[in-house]
C-alpha cells in the first residue's frame, strides 16, 4: 500500500474512532477488504450495545457488496443468516442487501446499522 493509500485509509478510519470504543483497524483477510471495530457503541431498538464488530468492504456477492459482522446475534425481526470465520473469531450478520461499497466506511456502516437501530427489517 502506498504512502497516499494509507493517509487516505487513515482519513476514512477517523470518524469510526468516534464510534468505537477500542481499537479500529484496517486489515486484509485472504481477497476481503476488513474494517475491525473495537466496542462499536450503537443502537439497537432504542437500547444501546456495544461490541465488537468486522466491516467487510468488498464482500463477493454483488447483491451483498458489503457485509457488517457482528460478535452476536441480536434479533429484531432480522434474518440472522450467516456465520463467518473472519480475523480468527466467529462472527454473525444479518441478510441486509444493496449497500455499495462505493462509499466511504461510515457511510457504509451506517446503512447496515439503520434497521438495527430501528428494531426490524423495513
């Protein structure tokens, strides 16, 4: 990578410092593109939770272009449908489809986390 690619990367990891509670750090997995979140502060329903969570930027399906894994299974009305091994860890993650990774990783997680915040799929 790139000296420029990486001031880049770090420009675009900055504003997840502010939601995160631990450490948030870029990292490649085999051909994904990973986004470790240390203690993600978000709501869920109303109710706020926090753990740690893996962003995927590139996930090989073009309907899901992008994954949000999570350290649990919440609920909420959501179709909890995928286990992953990623970064050494099971993780968890919802059928939540049409988030393009053409935008920035805030902007990303903030679409997977809308109908977490909401309690329900639509």
């Amino acid at each position: 990578m790139s000296a420029e690619d990486t001031l880049m990367l770090q420009d675009h990891l900055r504003p997840l410092l502010e939601i995160c509670g631990g450490e948030v750090r870029f990292m490649i997995e085999g051909e994904r593109r990973l986004i470790f979140l240390g203690k993600l502060h978000f709501q869920v329903n109303g109710t706020e939770k926090v753990m740690d969570a893996v962003l995927c930027l590139n996930h090989n399906n073009p309907t899901y272009p992008t994954k949000l894994y999570l350290a649990e299974k919440l609920g909420c009305g959501l179709n909890w449908n995928e286990a992953a091994s990623l970064l050494g860890r099971n993780w968890f993650t919802f059928s939540w489809r049409d988030v393009p990774s053409n935008q920035s990783p805030i902007e990303i997680l903030a679409a997977h986390l809308a109908p977490l915040a909401r309690g329900r799929a639509a």
